[in-house]
C-alpha cells in the first residue's frame, strides 16, 4: 500500500472493469445501450444492474443531497485507482462525481483538516481510510453526531466506531495465507524474513500478527528478523539492500506484506544472486508482476480498493436513500484477497472484478430498505 502505481497498471486496471460494467448495465447490445441512455435521464427509477437501488435524487432530494467525499489516510498508491471507481458507481446512480481531499502524511490532524472542509464545503456523506485508528474514530464520531454517514475502506478504524461499516482486506489473513504460500515454496523449512509498512498504518501490526502465526505452524521455520516503515522507495531499497548484503546467504524467504515492501523485493529478486530466495509480496506493482511471470517471486496477494470505492459510493447513496444497515451485520467486510502466481497472473483484474460483483449481488441484503422508495 505504497509507492505509486504505474499509470498503466491504474489505466488497464479502470478500463479492465469499467468495460465489462458497462456491457453488464447495458445488455452489451445497441438497445441496450439506448435503454442506458433513457435511463440516465429519469432520475427516480433504479439502477438498472442492481434494481432495488434508486437511480438519481429519490423525492424530496436533489443532486446536492448526494454530494459525497472521499478523503484517504495519506498519500499511497493503493488509493489511486478509487477516485475512477467512485465516479463510475457515481454515473451509474445518477449522482455528482466525488470530491477527494487526502492528506500528505498520515497524521490524523492532518486529514481532520481535509475531512472539515469537505463537510464546510456541502458534502452529505464520507468514505475514507483514518489515518489513525483511534483518532480517527474520534473525527468520525463528530462527523456523524453531525448527521454525516461515514463507511470507511482499506483500513478500520478501532472498533467500535459509528462508521456504518468497513470494507477492507482481512489484513492478517492475508498476511497468513501469503505467508503459509511462502513457507510451503520454501520447503517449509529456513530464516524468513518479514517487510512491512508503516507502524502507524492501521493494518500492520494485523499483517505482522498473520506473519507470525504462519511461522508458528512450522518448527523448522525461523523470523529471522522484520523490517518496519518500508513506505518511502530509498529508504526500503536501503534497508533491504543493508539486510541482503550482510546476511543474504542465511535468508530462505521474503515476505513483503506492503506495496513499496513488495516492489523492492521484487527488484532484488531479479538478481541472480539471491535465486535461492523464495519471496511473496503485497498488491500488483508492475515489478511484482514482472517477477512473478519471469518466476522470480513465488508470488503476491491481491487487494482490491477498486471494489471498496466502487461499493461504497452504492453504500452512501442507499444511506441517504434511508437504507439502514442491518443490525448484527459484521462492521468490517472482507472485500477480497486471493494469491496471484504464475497459474493466475494473466487473470487477476478479472478475478478482483467478480469478486466485487460476487459482494454487489447481495448487497442490500445487508440493510433494511427504505418505508418508502
């Protein structure tokens, strides 16, 4: 969840579900599309691919009632491809595109700043990642107090928190699962060690934790040591290089559970002199996935803040609509994580689109609908 993303992955990966969501809405036929059409201009009918949910101002409302914001915990990669993804779901409901305000850093102070101006400025509704758990919840306590409904991706904030609902990966299963991958490509046997992002970022210390309990499956598997704070590009390839210099003969294994983590590893890697390391990484930087296809990474786990974005623009409209989140339902909502390898690497940005659809299909099952529509 660092370095940025290169535009080609972002644009491959937008165009990769923007096209298929367009044949799916439209019935991929000229009629289709004219029905589209119409239905773009008679605000007050459904969705037409999800047809319980209100298209455009519902009675009562206008376009500024949907006026919504998004505002991540600091400057990352990982959030780039959802600004796209917030302005398809926003055409599909017939509702203004989305206002974004992200802090530089991931301080708390700083992103309250941001979130207090989208408010000022007539936002009716927020999705956002804290950039801290607790503070963050405390910002978000206000703005619903306020009569703000708030859904949060990426990354909860603690919990309980009056954020109507999460969506994110399951951070230390994911670690678990990529870390279980390595261990077996390993021989489950070795000194492994663990690269992870920024000890303030809400889910490292629930990747480190998936880490750990990995290894305590297996006697013969050793934490040879962890590096933190992998977030800026220098100081990784300086840590990393220090680390591989000094001790590469004794690693068997890299784990890299973040974005920057993952993409340095992935430079390394395709050194001839560390050919013994097995390596799984985070996300789908391009030297990742490069590595992975020359069989130089064992591979990498996927996220998936297209779908996060895309479903929580759905969920801010319902919201506004009356929709109220059931009770009993889960606050954080796995939104999908699988490993890509070789077997896969060609066919992840279909398998992170189905999984959003696979969430979408049953959405509202989730919430109670309005009285009235």
């Amino acid at each position: 969840m660092s370095k940025r993303i290169t535009k080609a992955i972002v644009i491959a990966a937008i165009i990769g579900i923007v096209q298929p969501l367009v044949v799916f809405a439209a019935g991929g036929s000229d009629q289709g599309k004219a029905k589209a059409a119409t239905q773009s201009q008679a605000p007050g009918k459904m969705v037409e691919k999800y047809p319980v949910i209100a298209y455009g101002p519902i009675t009562g409302k206008t376009a500024a009632d949907y006026k919504f914001g998004f505002s991540f915990g600091g400057i990352a990669s990982y959030a780039d491809p959802c600004p796209g993804m917030a302005d398809l779901a926003a055409s599909e409901l017939g509702i203004p595109k989305i206002t974004v305000q992200t802090p530089q850093n991931w301080i708390q102070n700083e992103q309250n700043q941001k979130l207090d101006g989208l408010i000022a400025s007539g936002m009716k509704g927020i999705f956002m990642m804290p950039s801290e758990p607790t503070a963050g919840n405390a910002q978000i306590s206000k703005m619903v107090s306020a009569g703000i409904p708030v859904v949060c991706m990426g990354g909860p904030p603690e919990l309980p928190s009056k954020t109507v609902l999460t969506l994110a990966t399951e951070a230390r299963q994911a670690a678990y699962d990529g870390t279980v991958a390595l261990i077996q490509a390993m021989g489950e046997k070795g000194n492994l060690v663990a690269l992870i992002p920024m000890l303030n970022d809400t889910n490292t210390q629930k990747r480190l934790t998936g880490i750990k309990d990995a290894i305590a499956k297996y006697p013969n598997v050793k934490l040879l040591q962890s590096i933190a704070d992998m977030e800026n590009t220098e100081n990784a390839m300086t840590q990393l290089g220090d680390l591989l210099a000094a001790r590469g003969k004794e690693i068997d294994g890299i784990m890299a559970a973040g974005y920057t983590a993952a993409a340095t590893c992935a430079t390394f890697m395709m050194k001839p002199e560390y050919a013994h390391i097995k390596s799984v990484g985070f996300d789908t930087d391009e030297k990742v996935m490069t590595a992975i296809k020359a069989g130089k990474m064992t591979g990498t786990m996927s996220q998936n803040p297209w779908g996060q974005a895309y479903i929580s623009m759905y969920t801010l409209k319902m919201l506004v609509d009356g929709w109220k989140y059931k009770a009993g339902q889960p606050e954080v909502i796995n939104s999908g994580s699988f490993l890509i390898t070789t077997a896969n690497v060609d066919k992840y940005e279909q398998m992170i689109k189905d999984e959003t659809f696979k969430i979408m299909a049953t959405w509202t099952d989730r919430f109670d609908p309005p009285v009235k529509m």
